[in-house]
C-alpha cells in the first residue's frame, strides 16, 4: 500500500510544517508512534497542534528519504527513552534505591522508588520508570549480562 503524497518541510523556526495534497498548510506537526517499543517502524500519525491527526503512515520506511529523516529527527527530539545495556550497581535492594546504569546514551543513576516502576511487557522487555519519570528501557532481559540479570532479579 502507498503513501498519500503530502508534503513535509521545516518552517523558519525549525517545526515541521505538513502540506497536504488538497493545498492545505498545518503548521507544528507533531509525529507520534502508535507502537514506540514493539513496532516503531510500523504506524505513524502526523498531529496539528491541538492533537487532530492529519495523516496515517503505515510504514515510516516507505516514505522518500528526505521525509523519513524529517519524522525521525522531529522523533528523536521528542521521545527519550535510554536502552540499558548493563547494570552497574544497585544501592540497596530495598526501595527506593539508586541504580546505576550504562545505557545507550551513556552510564547514569536514578532513583526507581517501587517494585512496580517496573513493567513487564512481552519478549523479555522490561519498561522502568525512575523517580523523575523519565522512562528506561530494557530490550532482552535474557540478553543482560550475569551480574546485570542477578541485580535485576532481586526486583522482579
């Protein structure tokens, strides 16, 4: 299935700025998955300012490539969510305690003040929320490390 054609550009202060195939201008689009974790290529909506989608987008990939880096640039600043690779250490396994962790973006600490800022999802994905709400990301429980899955298993 094809894309409808639209038009998609950055204005004079850098928001993306959606023209449709009927002419029509819509100024601050924002791009929002519909599955950021399971499936982040696949379903897409371009919103206006006041949360109205203007346009569906099956496949992120099947869009020209100068669109493609347009969403995942406007993407990028809008969704963070680091991925841990490791972790280094926890500072009690009570909570709330302090992890330490390497992720993609680099090591960090937050404060995870329950067991149940801990979200299981399916696969061996793990969600985990720290203190600030700031979202964490494990990709593969099974993929940790040794010491990273034992850290990790006092609680879960």
């Amino acid at each position: 299935m094809t894309q409808p054609a639209f038009d998609l550009r950055l204005d004079s202060y850098g928001h993306l700025l959606l023209t449709l195939p009927d002419g029509s201008e819509h100024p601050e689009v924002t791009p929002v998955r519909a599955f950021p974790i399971s499936s982040p290529e696949d379903g897409l909506s371009l919103l206006d300012r006041d949360g109205h989608e203007l346009i569906w987008i099956s496949r992120l990939d099947q869009l020209p490539a100068a669109q493609q880096a347009l969403i995942r640039g406007a993407l990028q600043q809008r969704e963070f969510m680091p991925v841990i690779q490791r972790l280094v250490s926890v500072s009690t396994f009570a909570t709330p305690s302090t992890w330490t962790v390497e992720t993609d973006r680099g090591q960090t600490s937050f404060i995870l003040r329950g067991e149940e800022d801990i979200r299981r999802l399916h696969g061996g994905l793990l969600l985990i929320a720290d203190s600030h709400g700031i979202q964490f990301l494990i990709r593969d429980l099974y993929e940790l490390d040794r010491h990273s899955r034992k850290l990790l298993d006092r609680f879960l």
